[in-house]
DNA sequence: GATGAATGAGTATTCATTCAT
DNA sequence: GATGAATGAATACTCATTCAT
C-alpha cells in the first residue's frame, strides 16, 4: 500500500498528526500537511496512496505498537488483578504519552467517514481481542465472576477507558491521566459497591 | 434560535432522521432532507437558522425527551440499586424503541466536525448530571463505596453503556437491549469479581 | 440529459463556443465559459451534466440542424447533379457563416479525448448516410458509374470536403468557401481530368 | 534539437508509438514511454527537449521517409496516371505496413494541441508539395483539365487518401488497404460519373 | 551519460445559503 | 409564508520536468 521506506514516510505521518490535532480534521488539508512536513503537495504521493491513506497509515503507525506494547507487558503479569492493572496503566500511559495523538485519535479521526472509520475499527479489533483473552482468563481462574458475560464486560472495561480517555483529552489533559489506574481497576473489578482493600 | 412554530418543524426533524439513518451523514444534503419533508431547500431556512441548526434541534428535540423520562421513573425509585436499574433500562429502552434515531445519535452525528459535537455533548450535560446524582446518592447513603470517585463512577456507567448501545447499533441490532439491563446492572454494582445475587 | 430550458442553456453553449475558440480547447476552463456566459460557476451544473456535457451538447445543438438543413434543401432538387452541388453548397454555407463554430468543430473539438469524439461522430454518423443516400440515387439513376464502390465514393466526397474546409479555417476564413461549391462539384463529379461541361 | 546519436534516441520513439498505440495519446506519460523504453524518465530528457519533441520527432522519424519513398517510386513513372497510382498505392501500403503507426498518426496524435498539430503539419508540407507537383505537371501535360484548381485538387487528393485511410484505421484493419488502389484512382482522375476504362 | 525522487502548478465539481418573485 | 434558481468558495490529485548523486 503506502511505501514504508525513507524517512519523508514518518515525516508526513508526523505533519499530519500535528496538522489534524491543531486545525482540526476538516480543516486538515493535504497542501496543508505537506507543508507542515516540509514537502511539496505531490510528494505525498510518492508514499500514500490518497488522502485517506494517511489517515490509516498514521493509526496503524501509531496504534499498531499500541497493542504489542500492552501485549507484551500483560504478558508479565501473573495474576488477572495485575494483568487488568497494567492494561489499564498501559491504555493511560500511551496516550498520555503524546497528547497531541490522543486529540486525533480520540476525538478528530471520529469524524471521518464510515468507511474510513471501518479500516480504522479494523486496527482496533486486535485491541479488543486482547481484552477478550484477560476475561476469558479472569473467568477460568475464578478471579471473575463465573457468569460474567464475557462481551459484556468487555465492553464494560473497554467503554470505560475510553471514556475516561475522551474527558481527559476534553479537559485538554488538565489531570493525571496514569495516576487514574489503580482506582479505575478497583472500580471495573468491584464495581460501584467494591470494596476499595488497598485504600 | 428555531421557531418551533409549525407542523413544517417536526417534519423537518423526522425527514433528517429518516435521510441520515437512510443515506448516512456525509450524504445527508439539505435538499435531501428538504425532499424528504416535501418542503422546498429555501423553507428549510425559516425555521432553521443553518443546517447546524437542524442537527442540534434534532438531538435536543428527540433527546430533550430522554433525560426528562428517565428522571421521572428513577424519581420513582427508592433504593439507589432499583435508580440505577431504572437509568439503564430506560436508556436502553428509548434508543431501542427507534433504531433509526440510535444509529443517528451513536453513528452518523459523531461524524460531524468538533463546534457541532460540542453543541451537542451540551445536551449530553443533563443526562451526565441525573447519573451524577445517582452516584452522589450512592455515596450518601451507603450503597456505593465510601471512598468512590464520583467523575470516574460516572465515566464508568456512562462509558459502559454508550459502548454496549453502540454495539448493539454496529450488530443492526441483532440482539435485545433491554434484556441486558439486569446483567449490565450487576457488573456496574459488582465489578467483573462481584457476586451475581439475584442469578 | 441537459435540462434545455430557460435561455441560460444557450448563453452557455454559445459562451462554450466563443472561449474555445479565443482560448483553444485546452484553455476553456469552465469557469471562463461560466464567466463569458455572465453566470456562476455552478449555474453551468443547473444544465449540464459535466464539461463533457457541454461540449456534446455544443455540436448536437449547433451541428444537429446541420443535416436537416442540407437534408430538406437537397429534396428540393431533382437531378443527382444539382442535389450534390447543394450538398456541397450548404455545408460550405453554414460552416462559413459561423467562423468560431468552424473553427472549434473543425480543429478543437478533435484533440477531445477518445470517448467524447466518440460521441461526437455519433451525430456525424447522420451526415454521412445523407451522402450515401446520394451515391446510392446517383448509381441507380446512371449518373454515377455503375461500378462505383459506394463506400469509397462517400470517403471521396466527405474526404475533400472537410479537407476543404480545414484549410479554409486554418487560412483564417481568408478566401470564400461558398465561391468554390461549383468548382468542387465539378472535381467530384468528373475528376481531375474532367470536362467542365457548364463553363 | 533532439540528439539522435545512440541507440536510445530510437528505442524511445518506438516505445512513444507502442504506449499511444496501446494505451491512447491520453494515456501515455512521459514515465510510462521510459518504461516501455527500459530507461529512467531522466534520460528521455537527454535526447528530447520535452514531451512534445518526442511526438514530433516520432512524426518526423516515421514520416520522414514516407514522402521520399513515394517521391522515389512517382520519380519512376512516366505517365501522370501511373505516377497518381503509385502515390495512392505507396501512401496505402507504407501506412498498412506498420498499423500501431496508422493509429498514432491517423488518431492519437489528433488529439493533440494546436501548436503540436501545426509542427505536425509542417512534416506534412512536404508530402502536400509532392502532390502539387502531380498535379501541376498533369495540367502541363493536359492529362488533368486545363481549368483544374491545383489548390482543390490537391485538397480532393489528399483529402479522400487521408478519408480512405482513417476509415481503415477505424474499422481495425479489417479490409485491404492496398486493393483499393487502382479503384481510388480512377475515382480521383474520373470523378463520380467517370468511365471506368480499364474495368 | 544515467538515474529517479522530488517538485508544484493547475481545475472540475459540490452544496449550504440567499433572495427575487 | 413559500419557493427554487442562482450563487461561489473550497480542494485532492496528476504528471512533465529538474537536478543532486
């Protein structure tokens, strides 16, 4: 698809990631992040195909690492407390990381069409799944509830954080977004009625 | 802002629904809409001051309704569980009563560029207040932790159902939202761990 | 396919006609046709299709009388002699009556691109059975010889008449096209060693 | 202007007359004809000044020799009539020879802009000027008619030829070009009505 | 001589909004 | 109030040509 070589690659995706997070989505044009990246508009499509091929290239550069990270790093973990405590931490920390990436992920590339939206979905699936497999897990050890509907409480967990995510990046990033981990843990854990044993 | 004068108005409204839902937001034209409601582009303009206008009317006048009805029915309600069993059933109940209307509001309307969504998280505002009563009641009397962060409880609850219905919206619908509530309540009270008592 | 009412529709083709043949085929952007027709940019898609649309639009309305014409003038004769030299007389006529619209049928319209020449020969297509209808006539009446190849007799006559013509227009219109239909008629008739029987 | 030393200079004309004839005049990029020539889109630059100097040297490379060949053959000729015969019959046979060639120069290059065509037009002067000496020498030797316009004459001439010879190219191929040639003739010397003495 | 990555000018078309009737 | 013809701003993408290597 888009040619990985050379740095103008990263380059453009960088540019874009500023442009959209700065003027907006709609107000992203491609003479626009050509400029930002420091090339004229026609070498853009030396390596994207089109427009919204950026738009994937930059979620996929920037989101495919996203999901190993967390990936290896629940890896580690023995317990299914300290599996979700680490995805938790993991989600916050690398979009805390850069917040100028959590706008546009957040909140601008949401306002792209179905189509796009549904490459973008694409990328995340690999997410989801991961939270499927701590359920499935939390469940099999008898961590979580016997009867826990697994998609359910995927999107209980995965509902969550991006909520909390999206007010963070609303309130332009005003409070600690990691420092959140261990009280939304507690609280997907045991819910609104949990018993807070660390506290 | 609108006049609300008129048959003209709610038709209007409807034939944005119906064109939204019908052809998706990118191709939801003013004319088309003027089409639908069998009124010439130019009338549009009498009771909307842009098409902007006709969106945020839209939210406001289809979900101006839906904060109100479940206000009533939790005020009914006198244990915190039995609140919080309400809000969600009824949340799900009004958005699967017109699965047009929730494809619009989940999908096709958070296509559009920031200024409109802001206008429209406003409306959002008193939905999240009445769920931030809820908790705070929780807290007061007992039911929820002592020590339960009242924003995140609410980005819980509000997170987790906007997924679950955005969900079921991507499925087309394919499974019953209502039936989900108690399940849905319990994780929401119990966490993933919690005990099911009424299963 | 083009809407044709109104006088907007004619203002623009004639518009059409008069940018190509100032500016040439590769200049007449539609805005600079909009603007000579003394309208907006988009107005040009109120009645046509798309740039295309003009152009085929141009020749039909302004080429499709054309065969008409010579048609109903060339019934009106009754030798083969006389129906060819008003074959002959009107194309001449009307082509040289109207020096832009010779030079955008005779030059520019044929660096259009494959597809719209296409079209355009369609409407030629009429043209050409006409003089078939003659060579025919003219074979079983025995003024044509007996033997002649019909189809090669239509490409003597089309050939040197819009040969003829093309070196008119690229002379800049600098001698009489009409002054020649006798001369001509007399070539196709008997050839070039012919005997010029009413000189 | 354009070097011809090397062997490049060649292989990118003949890859220029394949991509048109391939892919149409549109269609055929400067990068594409580099391709097809095996060389960098660099290096067409050091044997052409642009785009165009390909198109005209092409013309002029394969057209060059067509008017020698035939001045060659007529040169032979004694009587006006075998010289005519031998013009039609080496203008059919050079262009039936090579039909990817017919197309570019019949067709594609057409397409082409005004100034493009006009230095087309020149390479052709010369072909025209071998046609008006035909004619002037068979008005000397009274063959032709002593009133004969040689300007029209040759206009007829090259007219049907060119006709005759689109026609082909149009009908892909599919009838001899060549066997046409004596009936052509006759037609050119006789006219319409003309006694086909041979016959 | 040869390369090919980089350049950047140029343009058809859509659609929200207006305003004369 | 109602109409709908007219407006005109705004933008992605191609491809001939250059020039550093």
């Amino acid at each position: 698809m888009s040619k990985r070589k050379g740095q103008k690659f990263d380059k453009i995706i960088d540019a874009a990631v500023l442009v959209i997070a700065k003027h907006g989505f709609h107000q992203a044009q491609v003479s626009k992040i050509a400029k930002e990246a420091g090339v004229a508009d026609g070498t853009i499509y030396l390596y994207f195909k089109n427009k919204e091929d950026i738009l994937i290239s930059l979620f996929q550069e920037k989101m495919g690492s996203f999901v190993e990270t967390s990936n290896l790093k629940i890896k580690q973990e023995k317990t299914i407390e300290d599996k979700l405590n680490v995805l938790i931490s993991s989600h916050f920390a690398q979009l805390e990381r850069d917040y100028h990436l959590a706008v546009v992920t957040q909140l601008e590339l949401r306002q792209s069409k179905v189509e796009l939206r549904q490459r973008i979905n694409q990328v995340l699936k690999g997410y989801l799944l991961l939270i499927d497999e701590i359920v499935q897990e939390g469940k099999k050890s008898g961590t979580f509830h016997v009867d826990l509907d697994p998609l359910l409480a995927r999107q209980m967990i995965f509902g969550t954080l991006d909520e909390v995510v999206s007010n963070w990046v609303m309130s332009e990033g005003k409070f600690s977004l990691t420092n959140q981990t261990n009280t939304v843990q507690e609280m997907l854990l045991h819910g609104l009625t949990g018993k807070k044993e660390r506290g």
